[in-house]
C-alpha cells in the first residue's frame, strides 16, 4: 500500500492520466525505499567525503588547466597567442555543454623531464554552431607543445572518438614536435606518433570533416597533420609549418634561411600554396571555423530514441550520501540508478533472478538506455542461498547477456555502472559453469553494436571489469568517479598474494623473516599497490576518459549518446558461437 500511494502522489505531480493498469507498473518501477534525513549519521559521513573527494577533483583540475604554469602562460600570451583553453573556449558556443577527454593524461609522469600536465594537449567535445565535435589544441606552455608518448596517446583517443562518433574534428596546432629524448617511444610503433597522419587519410576518406588551424610552430612529421586535413588555416606572424627548420636546414644542405621566410604564413598562402586561408591573428582564424561549420550539411543518424528530458525525481545531490564511504560496505544500488534516471523511472528486466546484476530500461537525458549495474547489497538466490553484492554470478551473467543481446536487437544504446569484485569462485561456481557463463556475458558485450558508455562509480577488478565493459572493449566514453578503484584485484587481497610471493622468495634463499619485517614489507607494498588503484593513476594512463563529479554522469552520457547518434549502426549484431 505504502507503493501505491507513492505512485499516486507522483501521478497526481506530473498531472498524468495513465490507466489502472498503467499505475500498477509504475508501482513496481519506482524507488520503494525512504529517502535518507539529513540527521542520519552514516549518510552524513559519506556526504562529506564524496564531496572532499568532488573538492579534490576541482582543485587537480584548476591546477591542470596551468599547463606549463604561470610564468609560461604569460610568455605565449606575450606573443600575441591565446592559449590552447583560451582557444578552446572562444572556438566552442558559449553556455553549451562540454567534456574534457583526458584531463589528467601524464599526470605523475615523466618527473625526470619536468612532467607533461594533461598530456601537453587539450581535448574537448562540444559545440560548434550548434554542431557537435572534437577539439584538440597543443598547449605550448608545456614544453613547447612538444609530444611526449602520452600526447600521441591522447591525440590517437580523440581521432578514434571522432571516428568512432562520426564527429567533425578540429585540429589548433602549436607544438615544436617530438620530444626527441623520448623519440624511440613515440616514433616508430603502430600506436606512435605516424598513426595519426594515417588516420588524418582514413578520416577523409570515411568522410569525416577534419579542420587545422596553424596558430603557431608545425615541425617534421607533425606538418602533415594539418596538411593531411581538408582544410588548413594559418596566423601570421606566430604560425608556421616546415618539414625542417632553419637549424636542421643550416646543417643540412648548408642552407642560411630564417623560420619566417622559410615556412611562414605568406610564405605557404602566397608562394607554396601549402595553407588555404591566412589570418592576423587567433580569433580571426577561429571566427573562420566557426563560419565553415555554419554552412556545412547535415549526415545520416543512428536513430537512438529520445523523448523530453525529465530531472530525476529523487534528489541528485543524495547520491553523495548514499554512497558508503567504506567501499567494502553493502548498498543498494537502485538508490544511485534513481538519482541518475529521468523521473526515477526504472523497468527492471528479469529482476528477481540474478540479482547481483540489475539489468534494465530507462531515460537519461531523454535517451533511451539499457543499464547494466552492478547490486552492491547481499541478496538472497532461491537457487543458491545468499550471494554477495559486487559479486557476478552464473544466473546473473546469463541475465545479462540475454539483456545485453536484446538492447542490440532494439537499437538502445548500453549504460554499465562498475562497482564489481570480480567473478564468483568456489567449487560450486566452478562446477555451475561460472565460467561459460561469464564468457557467454563477455561475447555478447563485446560483440555489440549499440554504442556502450562506462561508469566506474567503485570497485572496478579483474574479469569483472571486461565483463561490465572496461576499457578493453571500446566504450565510446569510458569515466570515473573520484570513488573509482582500477585493478586486477583489491589492493587487500593483492597485497597479500604479493607478500607471500616474496617472503617464500626470500626463505628460499635461507633468509629468515621476522614477523615484523613482513610486516614493514606488507605496507610497502600495499602503498604501492595503493597508489597504482587510484582513479587518477588510470586518467594518467588514459585508461579512463575523464574523472568527473557524479553529478556530471547525465551530462556525460547524454553528450557521448548524440555524438553516437553521428554514426549510423552499419554491422549486423552477431554474437557468433557461444557457450550455453
């Protein structure tokens, strides 16, 4: 009765005319549970350190976004440049939303070299009169722009978001090329530095617009970038492109030329016909792009359904509170679905098998989804007994997958929600086909065709992360909140294999362990093991996209659905043989 009468209360808010029957299944989709008082100790605690953790992330951000620093800033900006995020920014419509891909990329890296902040690249998706892209500006605070191997791997990361998406990308070039330290690490390999020139080809040739703007050094290999683009734009007085600069030229062929002459703005606009628009300075130049993307035509869509975008009906701000502090504490997970979900409404599938999985359809900005979520709470299986929360089990990855297939044969894009343990073990599970079952979850994920978008709100280990779409297996956008932990298995359960590994190690070699050695030597390794789960040592590797407020998770599924929404499904969903 209590269910009723919440459901009732909420037909009569939205002014709905449904019909009984109608009413009985809004009944069983709605939140059940009471919502948490602001004098309940334990929602109060974990409120606070979510939203350190919130206040934490802003501050990393704000100190990112210094790139080189201070000092640098005020040096490129005293040669009449704008920096990369002041060109981001004028470039982009004003007021729309945007998301930062890769923010923290080398972040804790190359120390010896004086540290890469964001990869020395900004990558941005947003808007374009009205029309939705990829920016990607070289930050020349930050070495001179120059591409460390994490630059050619973020760089990579937004041209595949622009294929994958389908979406217009544009390219502001400032950089001074390879940094030549570290050349056997970014020049030679498939994934290096040429990859890109290659899919600059690709790209033209799938129809993708590409656009570059040389707003300051282009050197070596990096000239073809904007060269390979349909079309290339230049500023004079600060742009410049060349195979090899005046130094290299000087000790070459013996060749005395200065930059300017040598591959200036005039130089490629008048002589060499290399650049198609010359400009005076940074904002002429990106009011020119913003001018081409006024007048281009439109292109197929996917056809991902949407409907009027409605806030959820239980309070956003709630899931600071409700996501315990202790991430080994059960929860249920249906109170963050509902504080993400339009109207907070959820229609489970299969709901009472496989629990530790939730599987179902419902609205997020709009868009039509299928979320697959892991249940954090401990429930009961009248086939097994009790089965702990985070925990995929053999009926709920066989639940899954069936979900999984039917949201490709629908054409609904796919939402996983990570807070996973891993696979169950055990002799029962093992004899239950844990396994087949599982592979049978991994080759229908795997083999979709619906775009598939990842948050890991928690735990994120071992097979657990591929089963739920981890970054193996090519979510269009893959995030993480500051809650996130990235492994192979939790740092508790590592640390001790790795203790036990080493200490029988050492008695192997006679060597005797005192109780407190092992212990000094566990904490060193768990310190370790610590750091390496940390969601910004994965954003540093570009194992996650971005790092974001959980209040941003509609923005950024929302945003990475209409960029999907570019590329029309063209392969046929086929899962191929699969274990039953």
């Amino acid at each position: 009765m209590v269910r009723l009468r919440f459901g009732l209360r909420h037909l009569r808010r939205q002014n709905s005319k449904r019909t009984i029957s109608q009413l009985h299944h809004l009944t069983t989709t709605l939140p059940t549970t009471t919502l948490p008082t602001r004098m309940d100790l334990e929602f109060n605690k974990n409120e606070d350190q979510l939203k350190q953790l919130t206040f934490q992330l802003r501050q990393k951000l704000q100190r990112v976004a210094l790139g080189g620093g201070e000092k640098r800033i005020a040096a490129h900006k005293a040669k009449g440049k704008l920096t990369a995020r002041e060109r981001i920014a004028y470039l982009l419509d004003e007021g729309r939303d945007q998301v930062e891909i890769a923010a923290f990329a080398g972040e804790g890296m190359y120390q010896a070299e004086g540290g890469c902040p964001s990869g020395g690249v900004v990558v941005m998706m947003g808007y374009v009169k009205g029309r939705q892209c990829v920016v990607v500006a070289n930050d020349a605070t930050v070495k001179a722009g120059a591409w460390f191997p994490i630059t050619a791997k973020k760089n990579l990361r937004a041209q595949e978001i622009s294929i994958e998406n389908k979406l217009p990308i544009i390219y502001l070039v400032d950089s001074a090329g390879v940094f030549l330290p570290m050349q056997d690490e970014i020049f030679p390999d498939k994934e290096h530095f040429g990859r890109m020139f290659r899919n600059n080809a690709v790209m033209s040739g799938m129809g993708i617009v590409q656009l570059a703007a040389i707003m300051g050094p282009c050197v070596a290999g990096g000239a073809y970038l904007p060269i390979m683009s349909d079309e290339a734009m230049i500023v004079d007085g600060t742009g410049s492109v060349f195979l090899a600069g005046s130094y290299l030229v000087k000790s070459a062929i013996g060749e005395t030329i200065d930059n300017e002459t040598l591959g200036g703005a005039s130089t490629h606009s008048e002589i060499s016909g290399v650049t198609d628009y010359k400009f005076k300075d940074d904002q002429e130049c990106l009011d020119h792009i913003r001018n081409i993307f006024d007048k281009m035509g439109e292109l197929p869509r996917a056809g991902f359904n949407r409907a009027a975008a409605v806030l959820p009906a239980l309070e956003q701000k709630e899931i600071y509170g409700t996501l315990p502090s202790d991430r080994a504490k059960p929860y249920d997970m249906m109170q963050i679905i509902n504080r993400l979900i339009d109207n907070s409404e959820f229609e489970p599938y299969k709901d009472l098998y496989g629990q530790t999985l939730i599987c179902g359809l419902a609205r997020i900005d709009g868009w039509a989804v299928g979320i697959v979520a892991n249940q954090r709470k401990i429930v009961k299986s009248k086939k097994t007994g009790m089965q702990m929360g985070g925990v995929i089990y053999s009926d709920s990855a066989d639940k899954a997958a069936r979900f999984i297939m039917n949201c490709n044969q629908k054409r609904i894009p796919l939402v996983f929600l990570h807070d996973v343990s891993g696979f169950m073990v055990g002799s029962q599970s093992e004899h239950g086909g844990i396994i087949k079952d599982g592979a049978k979850m991994v080759n229908a994920m795997a083999n979709s065709v619906v775009p598939k978008f990842t948050v890991i709100i928690g735990n994120s280990y071992g097979a657990g992360n591929y089963a739920m779409c981890g970054k193996a297996y090519d979510p269009r956008l893959i995030v993480a909140w500051p809650t996130a932990q990235l492994a192979v298995m939790s740092g508790a359960a590592a640390a001790n294999t790795l203790l036990q590994i080493q200490v029988a190690t050492l008695k192997a070699k006679g060597e005797v362990i005192t109780p407190e050695a092992e212990k000094e030597l566990l904490d060193r390794i768990k310190a370790r093991y610590e750091e390496q789960l940390s969601p910004y040592y994965a954003a540093a590797r570009l194992w996650v996209d971005a790092i974001i407020d959980p209040l941003e998770t509609r923005k950024v599924i929302s945003m990475g659905i209409e960029a999907a929404n570019h590329a029309p499904i063209e392969k046929a969903y086929n899962v191929g043989v699969i274990q039953v």
